[in-house]
C-alpha cells in the first residue's frame, strides 16, 4: 500500500526568505500523480500544486516549486519570497493513475505547519 | 456557484447515537472521498466511491458507513460503533476525464461527542 510521509511536523521561515518543506512517499506503481495542499487556519483545503509522475520537468507555480525525484521517492516544496499569508499546514498527497475515469485512493501525509514570521 | 457543501459545520453526538454528515456537490464530479482529521495525524481515508452505487473502504472505515444513491450526494453515518468519533471530516470530489485533477473539499464538519 502506498504510504506519504512528511518528517517535518513544524516550520518556520522570516517573511520574503524561502523555504523547503519534504515529502516522501512509498509506492510500487509508476504511474501516479502528486500534490501539495495548504490548509489555513480556515481548514478549506487548496491546492498549491501538482505533478505528473511521467513528466520530469519539475512543477512550478508562481512562487512554489517542486524538486521532484522519482527514483527517490522525494517531492519536496519550495516556497519563494514567502509571505504572511503562506501561514497554514502543508499536505503532501499521492493518487495512482488507474487509468481512465478510476481513481482510487488519494493518500496524504502527515502535514507540516508553516510559521512565517515578519 | 459549483462547488462542495457539507453539513452542518458543527455537530454534537450523544454516545450511542448514529449520526450522518451530508456532502452534496455540484460539480459533476465522478469521485467522491470522506476523510477523518485528528491533530497530529493528517487526513485518514474512510470511503471513497468513484461511481453511483458502489464505494470502497478506506484506511479506517471500521464504525462508518456511506451510501451513493445519487452521483451529487455522498452521506458519511458515523455510527455507534466509532469509539472516538470526535474530529473534523472532509469530504471531497475529483473532476472526471482527467488523471492529474485536483480534489475539492468542502469546508468541513467539526463533530464533537458530549
């Protein structure tokens, strides 16, 4: 069974620096998607960003990116210039590509609270 | 505006009681997942259906049941049998017709048992 961890339970960065949260995961497939999800104090899920396993151009969107490394079972997050507002608890989650409309279980890790400082 | 509803936000449960959280969407969305948030321990699948009529179980199913009758719809009962029932739950869905989609979640169920 698949299986997402994250080793990091807190974090904490100074406004505008940048920093890495990790994510691990464990899975016999190669073919499946990964994500990361931010959770605000409001606890609405949102999702930051995306990667397809079969691309292995890494995914960015604006200020995150990610360091992807199948090989390695590794999907890290970098968050750029953070700010105030990146405050909030970080999701890691995997889903395997079945193919089709089937999608099957969507896994998470643990999280990882984000303190960005002023 | 489509998106994801559940209710109520906050729920109280007498022990021994059966209690049923609603997440409806409006989103045309095939799949549907119910998760279960403690502290310290992220989100833990209960059910999940990627069809009307049929749902599997997840990682921690024991003590709940779902029904999917209609592809909008997808009711968690927390039963008497769940020995700590209290956490917050989320419900999502995921877009049919593209591998890679996102899920949506809805805002959450806070229950508590008193």
């Amino acid at each position: 069974a698949q299986t997402v961890t994250q080793s990091q339970p807190e974090m904490s960065v100074q406004e505008a620096e940048t920093v890495t949260l990790s994510c691990t995961y464990d899975t016999s497939e190669s073919d499946y998607y990964l994500f990361w999800y931010k959770q605000p104090p409001s606890r609405q899920m949102i999702l930051v960003i995306r990667q397809e396993a079969y691309k292995q151009q890494n995914a960015t969107e604006n200020r995150f990116s990610v360091n992807f490394q199948k090989a390695a079972k590794s999907f890290s997050l970098k968050i750029s210039d953070s700010q105030l507002g990146d405050a909030a608890m970080y999701f890691c989650a995997y889903r395997r590509n079945m193919g089709g409309t089937s999608y099957g279980k969507l896994t998470f890790g643990q999280g990882t609270i984000l303190t960005v400082h002023p | 505006d489509g998106g994801i509803t559940q209710s109520p936000k906050y729920l109280f449960r007498k022990e021994g009681q059966n209690v049923t959280l609603s997440c409806e969407q409006n989103l045309n969305h095939d799949a549907m997942y119910w998760y279960r948030q403690d502290p310290g321990q992220g989100l833990r699948l209960i059910y999940y259906s990627q069809i009307v009529n049929d749902f599997q179980k997840g990682d921690i199913a024991e003590g709940y049941s779902v029904s999917r009758e209609k592809k909008e719809s997808f009711p968690l009962t927390v039963t008497s049998a769940q020995k700590n029932p209290t956490a917050f739950y989320l419900c999502a869905s995921v877009r049919a017709g593209m591998g890679s989609a996102e899920a949506f979640f809805g805002q959450g169920t806070r229950l508590t048992v008193v």
